[in-house]
C-alpha cells in the first residue's frame, strides 16, 4: 500500500479512450509531439471535461490505453493530472502523460464516448519488445479472430 496526496491507496486503475482521428500508433505519437498537445513542460497531454473521481488510483501506476480504429493498440503511462481553465472559464482535466508509447496486443473496443476506467486485470498485456515494431492485424482480420474465439 503506498499514500498518495494523503490518501491510503493500495489498487491501481487504468483509463481508456478512443483516439479520434489516428490512423495508426505513429499518428497518435506525431499529434503529441504538437505544441497544442503538449503541457508547458513538453510532456504530452489528453485534455477532456470530466475529473476522474479516482485520481488516487490513476496515479498509482495507472496507464491510458488508445484504441485506434476499433482495437486497443498502445498505452501510455498517465503521469499528473492538471487542472486547466478553457478560454470559456470552465474547469478540465489535462491528463499528462509519458513521452513513451508501448504497443499492446490489439484488442478490440466497440466505440463510446469520453473516456472510460479499465481494471487493470481487463487491460490487454503489452506486446514483447521485440514484437513492439510490429504492425496490428487488420481490422477484419483481428475482428474474425475474437469472433472464433482466438484472442
């Protein structure tokens, strides 16, 4: 069990979102490497209207996981969460992010909106290192699989 801001917390919890707009893992990565997706510090960032109510949890190890055309394909560690103040006066969350995107095994993810929490015992395992560099399987073909009970 570790305490963070005060809090006695002894679980970890991931978030999950779809990346609108991304083709493919080295699209996501070239969008965060923007000025516009970067905090002052130039780490990479997500920022969305609702504060996770499990701060504590995301924290303590927590990871985003980025579905990129319906399959979950890579995660990034999730750092801080900022507060930041929109042109419009309203409140949101910046959620901060590792530089480091690590490719996970696809999964696939029927699309929703905002983002979502994901049990660490749901998240797909990361891909070995030396398959990282690897392409995902087609759409189609990752879909045929899960269908026949395969992944």
């Amino acid at each position: 069990m570790s305490v963070l801001v005060g809090k006695a917390v002894d679980k970890c919890v991931n978030l999950i979102k779809l990346s609108v707009g991304s083709e493919n893992v080295e699209s996501l990565a070239a969008w965060q490497a923007t000025k516009p997706a970067q905090t002052k510090d130039g780490l990479p960032r997500h920022v969305t209207r609702m504060w996770p109510k499990r701060e504590a949890e995301i924290l303590n190890g927590g990871s985003i996981y980025w579905v990129i055309k319906g399959v979950v394909q890579c995660r990034q560690k999730v750092l801080r969460l900022d507060e930041v103040i929109g042109n419009d006066g309203i409140r949101r969350c910046a959620i901060v992010l590792d530089h480091e995107v690590i490719r996970t095994q696809g999964s696939l993810k029927r699309p929703f909106q905002g983002w979502r929490y994901l049990p660490v015992s749901d998240a797909p395992p990361d891909l070995p290192k030396g398959r990282a560099s690897e392409d995902p399987l087609p759409v189609e073909l990752n879909r045929a699989l899960a269908e026949i009970g395969v992944l």
